[in-house]
C-alpha cells in the first residue's frame, strides 16, 4: 500500500497542473476576447464621435457616446480582472467590484439622459425609471461599502 501513495501523490500533482494549465489556457483566450472586443468598441466609438461632429448634433448624441465610453471602460476593467484572476491563480473581490459599479453607474447615467422624454412614455414607464434609478443607487452603497470593507480587511494590524 505504500507503493501506492507516491503514484497516488503523482497523479494528484499531474491533474492539479493540467487543471492549472487549462486556467491559464482560459484566463489568456478571454482576455484576447475582451482585447479584441475593447478595440473594437474603442473604434466604434471614435466612428461615432466623428460622425456626430459631422452632423453637428454632438450635444443631442452625447448620452449615447457616453454611454460607449462607458462600455468601453467596463470591458478594460472586465479585462483587468482576468488578468489579475491569471496572476493570483484565483478570484480576487475587488476588480469585480469596480466593474459592478461602472456597470451600475454606466445604466444610471443612461437612465438619466432618458429621463426628460419619459414623461412623454407614459406614467407607468417612468415611474419604473425611478424605481430602476432608486435601486441603483441602493447597489452603489452596497457596492462602495463592500469595497471599504474588503480594503479595511486587507489591510496589515497596526502594531501599538
């Protein structure tokens, strides 16, 4: 029987690797995906600026170039994340945190800048516009608190 326990030990170690392999093989084709995908919302974006200075209609288009911008961001973080996911070997809290609130502050801002034609909508739709901006901004507390939290945590005890 304890001839079996270092090759038991060996097979261990060879699944832990190609297991660990396989992350890494992931962790590196997402982030090309999200690359790929930040440069051609990036490209997108300069396109769509271009075209509003051209028609003169850039401050009527800004919620929307905003909101690109936004996106943007969102998918550099998104690829923040999975880098700092392949260096750690393990899911770290606080990037996608930081996502979580771009994601919630990117869908106020676009809710907001669509406001003033609610009304227009209906009552129904923008009453639920208010409920979705009151249920953001409860997130955002959440998200932040979550945020000082973890960062109080992680932070070395103060010897006296």
């Amino acid at each position: 029987m304890s001839e079996r326990a270092p090759s038991a030990e060996l097979a261990r170690r060879a699944i832990a690797q190609a297991a660990d392999w396989v992350e890494d093989i992931v962790y590196v084709g997402l982030g090309a995906l999200l690359a790929i995908s930040a440069f051609a919302l990036l490209w997108s974006g300069f396109k769509f600026s271009f075209g509003t200075l051209l028609t003169k209609s850039m401050t009527a288009q800004m919620p929307a170039l905003l909101d690109q911008i936004l996106l943007v961001l969102l998918v550099i973080e998104l690829l923040y994340t999975v880098q700092v996911s392949f260096r750690e070997h393990g899911l770290v809290a606080e990037p996608f945190l930081i996502v979580a609130l771009i994601a919630v502050i990117r869908r106020i801002l676009v809710v907001t800048a669509e406001l003033p034609r609610l009304p227009q909508a209906g009552e129904e739709v923008f009453r639920h516009a208010i409920i979705e901006l009151g249920m953001l901004t409860a997130m955002i507390i959440v998200l932040v608190c979550s945020f000082v939290v973890l960062r109080r945590g992680a932070k070395p005890a103060q010897q006296p």
